[in-house]
C-alpha cells in the first residue's frame, strides 16, 4: 500500500449538507476536482462552485427516482482501482474509468424517519443503497482512497491536506475506513432492528447493536479497566440526553447510577414531587411531597449515612430552596427535568458537584430492549415496565389494606422494581423508610431494611423505629413465612407481594395471625 495519496478529485454526495458548502469550496480551492449527485450537486453550483455530475461520468442518467444514480462500474470502478496494479489501471484507462481519492457520503436519514414515527413505506424509501455500497468499496480500497460519513470530519480532511502538500497519508485513511465501516454497520443495525420490530419479530436469528461515541471515560468501574460512553439513537431523556451544567465529566459509575436513579424517580410522573437518591445502583432513599424540597427532606431522612455522596434525582425543576438543602452535603450528581437560574447560582458554588438537566421525564413504560454481556453472548430482553394498579391487587388476607396502606403499598411496588434482588422495602406515608437490597437471602434483605429503619430513627431522633405501621414489598415471593414474620415484628401492617410460592397459603396464615393485611401482584419484579 501506497502511504500518501494525492487528492485529486472527491465525489460528494450527502443528505445531511450542514458544512458541505465551505468543505467543498475548501477542497476546491485546493485544486481537486468535485463529482456529485441530484441535490448535492444543486447545491454546490447555487454556491458558484464547478461541479461534474455523475451521471455525465457514468453516461447514464439518474432512474427510478433516484434508486439508480452511483451503482455503476464507473463510479465503483474508480473507488476500488489499485493505483499500484497494472491490470486495474489499464481496466480504468480502457474503460475511461477515472480515479476517486476521497469519498464523502452520508446515508439517507433512516434513523431520523423511523424515530419521527413515519409509515412502513416512508422508512423503506429511506433506506441508502448506493451510499453504503459505495463507503464499503472506497473503505476497503484504503490503501489509495480516503472515506467521510460524518460531518465533524471535514475539518480534519483539510487539516490532513494542509499537512500532507494535498495528500491523505494511510494511517489518516485507515482511521477513516474504521469510521465508514462502523457507521454502515450502526446504519443496517438500525434498518434490521426496525424492521424485526416492525413485522413483529421478537427473536430475529441475527441482530445487530450498535452505537456512537458520546465521551471517551478516564476508566471503568474500577481504575485498571478502560470505558467509554455510547450513544443508541434513541433520544431518551436520560443521562444520555442531559445537559450538563456545571461539574466535572461524569464517570462511568456516576452514568450508570444517574441512570438508575433517574429512571426510578421518572416512575412517579409530573404529578406531584419526588426524589430519588441512589447509591451504588440502589435506592437509599425515595419520597414524594408536597414540595420539592419536603420530597428531597424525606428521601434524605431514610438513609442520611449512604446519601452521602449519592446521585439525586428529581422529577419536577430544581428550585434555590431544595438546591440549598441538597449542597448541606456532598453529591456525585443532581439531575433533573429541570433548574432554575435560582438553583443554578445555588449549585455552582460547589463546582464539583455534576449537574445535569434532561428537558422532561422518559417514558417508563415504553417498549425497550435491554442487553448484558456474558461470555460468549449477549443477553436480550425487553425493559421491566410492568405495571400494576390498584385493581391488580388480590387481597388475601382476612383484613384488607386502608386507602393510606393501598397507597403506600404501590409506592413501595414501584421502587421495588428499581431495587437489586432479593429486594426488602419498607414505606410509611409515601416515603421509604428501610431498603434491604441485594441479599441472597430474602429474609436476610427484610432484617437489613428493619435495621436500616432503626439507623433512620437514631438520626432522625425519632421515638420509635419508622417500620412501626409501614407496609413492606417484596419484589419476589416470600419462600417461607420466616421473611413475613422478621417483616411483622418490624411493625409492618401491609405486605405487597406477587404470590405463587407452594407455601403461599403458610404466608397467608401467618398474616392473618398477625392481624397483616397482604395483596399479592401475580408479578415480580427480579432485577440482578
């Protein structure tokens, strides 16, 4: 392979023209002749630039609206000539076949069709064929042709050129050819994702992920593992989408609880104030109220210890009240819908602290499909979104729940969802009270909650331990009656659970012993 290339002519053809104007005229003005296509070329001649249409080279005219316009030998042919092997260049001296140095193409605008919520046949007319065809001849042919797909890379073609005497050098076309194949590849991810989903496929034999580099991290969970953050296309108002405001780049912990976080707290809506406060991955804390700040004083009540340094999440703007109670300690990350200039002000004087603003809530409960790696495969599944509402409960005990116990019951359901298995957790007037996350033991879980609620009522300088007349969730069956007991003892009056053990009727005697009331879910909510 050749190591530098002088350009000499480019072929553009891009449905995204942002730039495209001043990179042409820049390439122009270095002598290199320009080629291009339909409104591309338009474009380039209403600029006052000299331009060359494909169909001039390729002496066929663009057909079948435009399906047909590049696939052609002239247009191939000159982006995967070898410029080193004597066959190629008589095939493309014999055949009139000129030579492309650089490519620049960017696909039809599939991906932004499809999340606009267009038709069937709309997404299929924007569907590229002569664009990849085209970034997959030129990005194998790198040894002699340089290939764009993104706009953010005009800048450092010119840079290149200037660098170079008007020549790409192959370690400059090698890292471009790495970007084109990624991006056909991320393109036909998206088309065969769509379609799986649009003809109702929920296990298509191959499937494709794919991604775009949001920030480079300085490590992973742990300082001897490199990371990165990428990007699905999806938009979701999330830590993915957020603005960040102020503070330092978020880690790939601080992304990974933020998420967590902000997805637990998008559980309760608009309606009225809640905040979630998370810890490695898990809830510490979540209330609602009356005002941000009583719904951020509640969350913090429950486990004041693990709040520090935690990831706070609201679901309503962040106001200079609660932004000054929440600066009391330190936080990794506050992020919210939205911050007022206020609460701005409020934040930046502590610079450390990462604050991000999402512009709304994501919708909890719509379809999305979730991976995990292990060895050798990936894990899919869709996102947990069930839903269970009031008349979803089944009470079987003798004594049903009050208003105030069916309420908090749901409250303490949906953070269940949001909590590792085996999953524990207290509630008493909407806000937690003890958490129990992640023991091997659901037993284990329901005694670490009470003993959380215990801590709770020594830093809170309350009389008695908040479990006294709290309801509990269990986000699995209890296998025995032991959990439900240690659960009773702790002054538990109500337990949400979804049933189906073989000693359900043990559990459901040991309630009405207890003078419990219980509803079981028929739904569980395992998250590991």
């Amino acid at each position: 392979m050749t190591r530098s290339v002088p350009l000499t002519r480019a072929l553009i053809s891009v449905s995204d023209k942002t730039g495209l104007i001043d990179f042409a005229r820049a390439l122009s003005a270095r002598g290199v002749e320009l080629l291009s296509t339909g409104g591309t070329a338009k474009a380039l001649r209403e600029a006052g630039m000299s331009v060359r249409d494909v169909a001039e080279v390729t002496g066929f005219p663009e057909m079948m609206d435009g399906r047909v316009k590049t696939l052609h030998p002239k247009v191939h042919g000159g982006l995967l000539a070898l410029r080193d092997n004597e066959e190629h260049l008589a095939a493309m001296k014999e055949h009139d076949i000129l030579n492309i140095d650089l490519l620049v193409v960017n696909l039809y605008p599939f991906e932004a069709t499809v999340a606009k919520g267009a038709a069937y046949d709309d997404c299929i007319e924007n569907i590229d064929i002569g664009g990849p065809a085209m970034i997959r001849a030129a990005a194998k042919n790198h040894g002699f042709v340089a290939t764009v797909v993104d706009v953010e890379d005009y800048d450092a073609v010119l840079k290149e050129l200037d660098e170079n005497d008007g020549a790409t050098t192959l370690p400059f076309r090698q890292k471009l050819a790495q970007i084109a194949y990624a991006r056909t590849a991320a393109y036909d991810a998206a088309v065969s994702t769509w379609m799986a989903g649009a003809i109702g496929e929920k296990a298509p034999r191959r499937r494709a992920f794919a991604g775009t580099i949001a920030q480079t991290l300085r490590y992973g969970e742990n300082p001897h593992q490199q990371a990165a953050f990428y990007l699905d296309g999806t938009n979701r108002p999330g830590v993915a989408t957020a603005k960040q405001l102020q503070g330092k780049e978020l880690s790939y912990n601080n992304i990974n609880d933020t998420d967590a976080a902000f997805e637990l707290v998008s559980e309760f809506g608009t309606e009225k104030p809640a905040v979630a406060i998370i810890k490695h991955a898990n809830p510490c804390g979540v209330a609602t109220g009356e005002t941000v700040i009583e719904a951020y004083k509640r969350a913090f009540d429950c486990d004041r210890t693990s709040a520090f340094g935690g990831i706070i999440a609201l679901n309503q703007t962040l106001d200079a009240e609660t932004a000054e109670e929440i600066t009391k300690i330190f936080s990794e990350v506050i992020i919210a819908p939205a911050v007022d200039d206020a609460a701005k002000e409020v934040i930046a004087k502590k610079k450390n602290v990462r604050l991000l603003e999402t512009g709304g809530l994501p919708d909890v409960y719509a379809p999305i499909t979730t991976y995990r790696q292990v060895a050798g495969g990936l894990l899919v599944q869709d996102k947990d979104n069930g839903i269970i509402t009031l008349d979803d409960l089944k009470v079987v005990t003798e004594r049903k729940p009050s208003e105030q116990e069916l309420q908090d019951l749901l409250f303490a359901w949906k953070v269940a969802k949001h909590v590792k298995s085996n999953a524990i957790i207290y509630v008493k007037d909407g806000a937690t009270v003890g958490v129990g996350a992640g023991q091997m033991s659901r037993v284990d879980s329901t005694r670490i909650a009470a003993r959380k609620a215990e801590d709770m009522q020594e830093a809170c300088g309350f009389d008695k331990t908040p479990t006294i007349g709290s309801v509990v969730a269990s986000d699995a069956f209890f296998p025995f009656a032991d959990g439900l007991i240690t659960a009773a003892e702790a002054g538990a009056t109500a337990i949400i659970q979804p049933g189906g053990s073989m000693r359900d009727q043990e559990v459901i005697d040991a309630a009405n012993e207890r003078g419990l009331a219980m509803v079981f879910t028929g739904m569980r909510h395992f998250r590991h």
